[in-house]
C-alpha cells in the first residue's frame, strides 16, 4: 500500500528546507568571501614583494613590513599559492552568484537616477545602510567593479606567468610592458577598493557582523519552515458567522480550503 501521509515538497521548498532559514549572507557566501579576502592579502604581499625586485616605476618601492616573502622566489612561490585560492574561490564565487540569481537580485538593476541620488547623499554625509538587505547604487557599481577587475588581474596575471602559452590573448594588450602595468593598475584598483570597503564596513559595523553570522533571515526563512502547520491550521474568523441553531451534519474537522 501506498502511504499518502508522505507528501512531497515542492523543489524551492525542499531546497530551502535541506539549506535553513534562508539568510541575508548565505553560509556559502560567507565562506567564500572570508576566502577570498585571505586570499588577496596573500596576492597583494607576495605581489609586491615580486614588483620590489623589478619596478615599473623608480619612485615606488612597498615597505618590507608589508610584503610577504623573504625572496622574490619565495615571494613568487606565495602568489601562486594564493592565486589557485583566489581562482578556484572565485569561479566557485561567481557560480554560485549566477546559479542562485543572488548577483541578479542584488547588483542590478543599476540606474543613472539612483546613481545621482546615491552620489548626492553621500556627498552631504546623508548616506545610510540602514536596509542591509539592499546594495545601494554605488554599492552595486563597487562590487561589479571589482568582480571585473578580479578576471581581467587574472587574465593579465596568465598573460605575465605564461607569455609563450597565452601569446594571443597576450598579443591583444600589447607588449609585455603594457600587461605588467595593467596588472598593477588592477591590483592598485583592488587596494583602493579594499580601503573604502572595510571603511564602510567599519563605519556600519552590523553590516560587518553579518558578514560573519549572516545575518537576519530574509525572503521568508521561517515562515518557510513553518508553512506545512500554518496551512493545517484552522480558521478561527468562521467561527462567529456560524448560524446559532446546530446541524446534524456539522463537524469541527471541516478545514477544507
Ligand atoms: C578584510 C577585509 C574585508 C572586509 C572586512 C569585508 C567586509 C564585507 C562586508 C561587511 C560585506 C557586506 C556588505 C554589506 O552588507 O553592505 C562585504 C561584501 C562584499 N565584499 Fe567584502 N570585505 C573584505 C574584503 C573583501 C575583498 C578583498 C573583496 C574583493 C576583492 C571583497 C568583495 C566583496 C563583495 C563582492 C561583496 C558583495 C558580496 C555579495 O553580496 O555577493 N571583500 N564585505
């Protein structure tokens, strides 16, 4: 016999079900979020460690205190290290935002009022993240910047590791010379955006707290979870409407919809 007391779940239930409540930062983007951070102090350090040893430009050496490896070989064996870390966290990062539509939802649309709105606010000090469940425009426009400059530091980086290989996506730059300063403008691009973001992640410090913990629960986490009784529940509002005289054939388990 077939047991009809097992009902399946819809699939978005099951799912949000088998993952929890869902929260304004998922565990996963946690996850590879702290990641990739490790991973690009690893990157910059050895990366500047690697620039001391052949600068692009005379005036600019980085502090010993601020790179990592003692050697320029060392320092190279360090930035490959990081950049596997960074590479796979990445593609799983942008997976993750593309299968799951979360870069759909919270980096676009991006519009040229709310741009201005955004920009003017903050030039009057007004700016506020009081819903962190919404990126505001400039937000957005900062972390589809540097996902983009994340690819293009890579394929620069490819370009610099293995010039032989990659010679005709590195033909498309130009000469070598022009790659290497691309690839430093990206990471100078990364450093910038680094500076603001924990800035503000300092001056909101719940939005910083909820990249740790993730957060309240968003999109109607427990509700979700408590569905199945709430649709069992009876209807009290009838209750009154009910005519005073009793019938035979009235029965207190009527909860049909
Ligand atoms: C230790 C340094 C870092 C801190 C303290 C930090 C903190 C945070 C916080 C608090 C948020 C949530 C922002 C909000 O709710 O308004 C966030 C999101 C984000 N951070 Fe960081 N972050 C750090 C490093 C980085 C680095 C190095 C990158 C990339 C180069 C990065 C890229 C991003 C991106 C793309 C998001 C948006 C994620 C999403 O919602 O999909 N962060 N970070």
């Amino acid at each position: 016999m077939s047991a009809p007391a097992v009902k399946s779940l819809k699939p978005e239930i099951a799912l949000k079900r088998a993952w929890g409540p869902a929260r304004l930062h998922p565990l996963p983007l946690r996850i590879m979020h702290w990641i990739n951070a490790a991973a690009i102090v690893i990157m910059i350090g050895s990366g500047w460690r690697i620039y001391n040893d052949d600068v692009l430009f005379g005036w600019l050496q980085f502090p010993d205190v601020l790179v990592i490896g003692k050697w320029a070989q060392y320092g190279l064996q360090w930035h490959f290290f990081g950049m596997w870390i960074f590479v796979l966290n990445g593609i799983a990062y942008l997976g993750y935002g593309i299968a799951t539509g979360r870069f759909r939802r919270k980096l676009f649309p991006i519009r040229l009022r709310e741009i201005f709105a955004t920009v003017g606010d903050a030039l009057r000090f007004r700016l506020t993240h009081e819903d962190l469940a919404v990126y505001n425009a400039v937000q957005k426009i900062l972390y589809l910047g540097v996902i983009l400059v994340g690819i293009l530091i890579v394929i620069t980086g490819l370009c610099l590791w293995k010039p032989v290989q990659f010679s005709e996506l590195a033909s498309l730059f130009g000469g070598f010379q022009i790659i290497r300063l691309i690839h430093f403008l990206c990471m100078s691009a990364i450093v910038a955006f680094i500076v603001v973001h924990v800035t503000l992640a300092l001056v909101v410090p719940q939005s910083f707290v909820a990249m740790i913990t993730g957060g309240p629960n968003v999109n109607g986490g427990p509700a979700l979870v408590a569905e199945p009784a709430r649709v069992a529940a009876p209807t009290p509002v009838a209750e009154p409407t009910r005519p005073a005289a009793p019938t035979p054939d009235s029965s207190p388990s009527d909860s049909s919809q």
